[in-house]
C-alpha cells in the first residue's frame, strides 16, 4: 500500500522512542532490526538514512528520521491519534520537543562524555549548563500534567523518552519531579507495548548472537 510504515531499528537504541511514538498512532507498521556497523552502515540502508543510524520510518515514500522529527511527523500524519494540539495552542508542545531535541540532548550527551563547558563559556553552546537544562525542564514538567498542558501528546513520548532512560541510567537528576513525570507516562498502555516489544527484540537478537 502506498500508505505503509516501515521502521529501521535498534532495540539497544533511540529507536525506542519511535517504537513508543508508533504505538501510541496505533497503525499498523512493519520492523526492520538492523545491526550497528554492518547492516545500519550498508549502502542500501543510507540510502534512506545517510547518517547510517537508527530510527527511521518510511510512510510510503516518505522519508522521516531523527526522532523529535518522526514524533511530530506522525502525529500530524495520524491526526486521529490525537497526539498534538491543536495548531493555535502548539506553542508548548514545539518549545519543549525541540528543547529536548537541542538542549537537552546535547547537556546530557556532553556530561555523558565527560565534558563540561568552562566557566564563562556557556554563551558558546546552546544549553549554556547541564544544571541550568535540568532547572528549565523541572519547570517545564512542573507546571502542567503532560509537557504541552493538561492532555498527552507527542511531546511528552519525545522528552519522557529523554527523561526516563536518563533516570534509568543516570545521566538525569533523579528529582521528584522528573520521577513523578515519567511515572505517570510510563503507565501508558502504548509505551508498556512498546517496551516489550522492544525488549523481545533485543532478547531475540542476543540469542542469535550467541549462537
């Protein structure tokens, strides 16, 4: 069909997050497990993502990647889904995915790495600190229910994403706020979906590499 989806794939991955996102729309799509340094590299694949790097979704011949991207795209694709608001009250829902996407992404990725912006640098980089990227997100999860205000949206899969495998291992503060947060997130029906999924995936190809 020219409407089909098709989502490249690491279970070990981001992935995860459009693997939730796709659940929550509730269509129908199709996996494709690929490997890091073999298969995600091979030139049939870069073709659709030339980064060589997962998640990527085909929705016919439409190409989605990066996963603040493949969010909001599926969510406007989807409309029946419910997952954004509407166009008139989308300011939240843009500011914190894409404060995710930039800012917090690039805090912690740094702080995972090892690297801490000098003293008096902090114009220089986007985030400015970690610790000010963890005060403006405790706000933001603060003030209403779900990131974009009192309803679920395709918003609060992007940064619970981000916040929940950042309280899993540590590269997020573990603050109540964030807790409680992801807490009521992780309860969702799509996202317990998406991690069994995603956990058979990864228990399926460990076997076979053992094998």
């Amino acid at each position: 069909m020219a409407d089909d989806l098709v989502f490249y794939t690491n279970p070990l991955s981001r992935g995860r997050i459009a693997r939730w996102m796709l659940e929550e729309v509730g269509a129908p799509y199709r996996t494709e497990i690929l490997h890091f340094g073999t298969t995600m590299k091979s030139d049939g694949y870069k073709a659709f993502n030339p980064m060589g790097k997962v998640p990527t979704v085909l929705h016919g011949k439409r190409i989605v990647t990066e996963c603040a991207a493949i969010c909001a795209y599926l969510a406007s694709a989807f409309p029946e889904a419910g997952l954004a608001p509407a166009a008139a009250d989308r300011a939240d829902y843009y500011r914190w995915m894409f404060f995710a996407a930039g800012p917090l992404e690039a805090a912690v990725s740094n702080r995972a790495l090892g690297f801490e912006v000098p003293p008096g640098r902090e114009r220089m980089v986007g985030y400015g600190s970690y610790a000010d990227v963890m005060d403006a997100l405790e706000l933001a999860v603060r003030a209403n229910p779900y990131i974009a205000g009192e309803k679920f949206s395709a918003a609060d899969v992007y940064v619970g994403s981000q916040i929940g495998w950042g309280l899993q291992f540590g590269s997020i503060e573990k603050r109540p706020a964030f807790e409680q947060y992801f807490g009521r997130l992780a309860l969702r029906d799509a996202y317990r979906r998406a991690t069994e999924k995603d956990d058979e995936a990864a228990t399926e190809m460990q076997a076979k590499q053992q094998a």
